[in-house]
C-alpha cells in the first residue's frame, strides 16, 4: 500500500520568495534523475541525503526547463514520513509548481490525498496518534498559549504520559494474573489491597490527564462567558470595560441592551468570547421578552457565567431566579457598584447566591477588573492545571479517556468489593484499550481515515 510515491505542494499558491513541493516514496531518486540537472555538471546527479543542491528542473519530453530550484533529500528512515523524501524549492509562482507537479505526476508520482505525508509518517511509527493530530493543531493554532499547547504535543508529551499510563495498567494485570495463575497460594488480602491503592492512583491520573486536555481545549477554541444579572447592573459597562471600548449602548435606562452582544477579548492570553445580555427580569414589552429569551438561550451555551449584581441595592427576587437557574454552572459572582456602600456584605451574597465568593468591581473607575481576570483564569487553570502542561484534547480524546476513567472507576469499586481479581481484570483491560485509541495503537481504520481527512494537503 505504501509503494507508490506521492507528490503535493507543501507552500500555499500565490506569488512568495520560494514555493516547495514534497515528495515521498521509493521512486523519488528515480524521478529525479530523469528531471532534475544539476548546477554543476561535474557533481552527481543523485543528492547526498540531508544537504542543499543546485540545479534546474526540465521536462524530460519537451527538454524545456521549469525552473531553477534548491533540491534536499532526506533518506528513510530519517525524514518527516520515514520514507525517501524529497523537497524541491522553487520559485513561489503557481505556475513553477504546477509545471515541477506536473512532470514529476508524469514519471509517476501520484497526487497526495489530505494528510498522506502525516498519515505514513504515522503508520510508519515514526509518531503516534496525538503527534500526528497536534500538527494540524500547530498550524491552525489562533493563539500564542494554543500554538504553545500543541507544540508540547507534538513533541510527544502527552503521549509519554499515555504510555506510561498503559504500562502500569499492564503492570497490574499481569500482578492480577500471576495471582490468578496460582490460586492456591493465596494471600488475598495483601494483593487486593495493593492493587486497589494503585487502581486508585490510576483513577485519579486518568482524571487529571482528563482535566489538563481539557484546558487545552479551552486555549484552542476560547471560553464562552456569557454576562447576566438583572437589568442595570452594569452588564454592558463590563463587556466595555473588559474590550476597552464603548461597544454597547450603557444608560441609567433598565432595558437598554434588547439583543445579546458579542466579542472576544483576550484574557492573560486565554480567548474569551464575551456575550452581553439583556439579562434576566421583569419584561415589560415583547422586545424585553425576546431579549430576555435570548439571554437564557446564550446561558445554555456558555461554558463560563458572570452572574452580576448591583452591590449596593439589596438583592431581588430575579437576583434569587438567576442564582438557581445558574446553580450547577461554572460561575464568577461579581457585585458592581463598589463605589456605593454595599448594601449586604459579601459572605451573605456568597451564602445567598452560592457560586464562592464575588469579586466587587466599580466599573465606572475600573476597579476590580484585575480580580476578576484571575477569577476567571482560575477557573479554568486553578485546580493544580498549569497552562504550561496543557496538551490539545479533541472530542476523540475526551471521550477515549472518559471511558478510560469509568472503566479504571469500575475496577476500583470491583476492588473494593472485594470482587473475583478477574473482573478487575477486565476492567482494567477496557481502560487499556480506550487508551491505545487515543496513542492510535489500537483505532479502527476509518477513525484513521478521518483524523487525516482534515488535513491541508501536502501535510
Ligand atoms: N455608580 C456606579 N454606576 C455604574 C457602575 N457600573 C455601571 N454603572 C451605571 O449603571 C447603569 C447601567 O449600566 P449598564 O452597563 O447599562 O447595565 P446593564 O443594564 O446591566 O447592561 C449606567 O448608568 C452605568 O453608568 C458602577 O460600578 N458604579
Ligand atoms: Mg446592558
């Protein structure tokens, strides 16, 4: 299946100083040979592996040269798919490449599909998995803290970690099945006590391996805050003050904001995406009364609310609404208004609306502002997750090692049950399938399909 010899553009088309197209396959020297002359005649026509060399690309039927080009050739297995490969730079002019693409199409390479350098660079073991997703990630990285991210990924962190994690699991099992293999010499108690304090441990990797993805994910596709709170609360001043701007219409007037509003801002480098509400409360036309379902529609959306009250009124009945329809959300409360006395001091609005304790800003001066930056970034990046473990978890990741986690859990319970070792052992087997999934040691053939699918071509 790997035999043949793919061909693709490896720079985007359109006028550039250089523009480079890829080859990887047995034929490649092969093809060269036939269409490449080299700057000086003297040298042979064959590159030394790893080195630039001069010389000029000629159709071989026609003898017309295409152009002057820089070729590298990289010798399998030391090269980005493990194969021969070569790079040939040329002129970044759409017709250079498509004239070099053409003749070597006409000694037989064949076109590239979507991801087929990544994709052999893969089943040739050279990465797994997670490397070979974290490229994409790189290059489609919007953000410094996402680039970053996938950088560590690929470098393989998360797949060292992965291994490791199936290694213990392998460990285990074969402890469980030498006991298995000698039932009679049995000491129980010992054992299962052992394997249920590291099937605990496992758990709570498993966990945090969970937890750290996930911010990954946060970094990559940005966080959905949506602001509520009564109206007049100084929702739209926040949206303002958090993008510098006057980007909503703010009044003394209770109704003024009628549609949600939103922007992302960038938060210490985390991509918030800031909506503004109508917010939620008595409605006295129908246009309050679509804002006001628009607001509960965003809430459903959200993965982070800032649930807003005035801290110097004392709390109403909507402020009691919004608190319980948010009450299983991930919240920051903010009590606004700080330069005004505070009508109720800050452990009853914690004991009232839940959610922690508020941060107190006063937008009119901006204060506050830096509270709340790192109560939300704490959100997200407290619970022992450091921005600088993160790796990219997809949904494939995300559900792979939720199944890893439950099958680890369902071990443990076995465990502590004091169930036959056996159907520990089967637990524990399914937790290790579910990450060789992730690594791609064990994936069926059409979830590889997909993962490189959504590649640029010539990656
Ligand atoms: N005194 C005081 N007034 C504020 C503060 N923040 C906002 N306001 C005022 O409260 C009113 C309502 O603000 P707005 O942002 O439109 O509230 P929203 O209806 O919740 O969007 C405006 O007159 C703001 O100038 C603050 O911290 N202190
Ligand atoms: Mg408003």
């Amino acid at each position: 299946m790997l035999q043949d010899t793919i061909i693709a553009p490896a720079t985007p088309p359109g006028e550039a100083a250089i523009g480079i197209v890829r080859l990887s396959g047995p034929a490649i020297l092969s093809i060269l040979s036939r269409i490449f002359v080299r700057g000086n005649a003297r040298q042979a026509v064959s590159p030394e592996p790893g080195r630039f060399c001069h010389g000029w690309i000629r159709d071989p039927d026609t003898g017309r040269t295409l152009d002057e080009v820089l070729v590298v050739f990289f010798k399998a297995p030391k090269s980005y798919t493990s194969e021969d490969l070569l790079e040939i730079h040329g002129h970044g002019n759409a017709a250079c490449i498509r004239g070099i693409v053409h003749v070597c199409l006409q000694q037989g390479a064949r076109m590239a599909l979507p991801g087929e350098f990544t994709k052999r660079a893969f089943l040739n073991g050279r990465i797994d998995l997670t490397q070979a997703e974290a490229v994409m990630e790189v290059i489609r990285a919007r953000s410094d803290l996402a680039l970053r991210s996938a950088l560590r990924q690929l470098g393989g962190t998360l797949s060292r970690k992965l291994r490791e994690i199936r290694e213990k699991i392998m460990m285990l099992l074969a402890g469980i099945e030498a006991d298995l293999d000698f039932p009679e010499e049995e000491i129980p108690d010992v054992i299962s006590s052992h394997v249920r304090e590291e099937v605990a441990a496992l758990v709570r990797e498993l966990e945090k391996v969970r937890r750290v993805g996930d911010c990954g994910r946060i970094l990559r596709e940005g966080v959905t805050a949506v602001i509520v709170g009564r109206p007049n609360v100084g929702k739209s001043s926040l949206l303002n003050a958090l993008l510098g701007e006057n980007r909503a219409i703010v009044t003394e007037v209770p109704g003024t904001t009628r549609d949600t509003i939103e922007e992302w801002v960038s938060l210490d480098g985390v991509p918030l995406r800031l909506v503004d509400t109508a917010g939620i409360g008595d409605a006295r036309d129908r246009i309050e009364e679509m804002g006001i379902l628009r607001t509960r529609e965003a809430l459903s959306g959200a993965d982070l609310v800032i649930f807003m009250v005035d801290g110097s009124e004392s709390l109403e009945k909507w402020d009691f609404h919004i608190a319980q329809e948010i009450a299983d959300r991930r919240c920051v409360v903010v009590l606004n208004k700080a330069d005004r006395p505070l009508k109720l001091d800050e452990k009853e609005i914690e004991a009232l609306l839940g959610h922690g304790t508020p941060v107190r800003t006063c937008l009119l001066t901006g204060e506050g502002l830096g509270d709340l930056r790192k109560a939300v970034r704490g959100i997200f990046f407290g619970s022992g997750v450091q921005i600088e473990e993160t790796w990219t978890a997809n949904a494939r990741h995300l559900d792979a090692l939720a199944r890893a986690a439950s099958e680890a859990r369902r071990a443990l319970e076995a465990a502590e049950r004091g169930l036959p070792s056996d159907l520990v052992a089967l637990d524990l087997r399914g937790a290790a399938k579910a990450i060789a999934e992730i690594t791609g040691e064990s994936v069926s053939d059409s979830i590889i399909e997909t993962i490189f699918s959504r590649f640029c071509i010539g990656k």
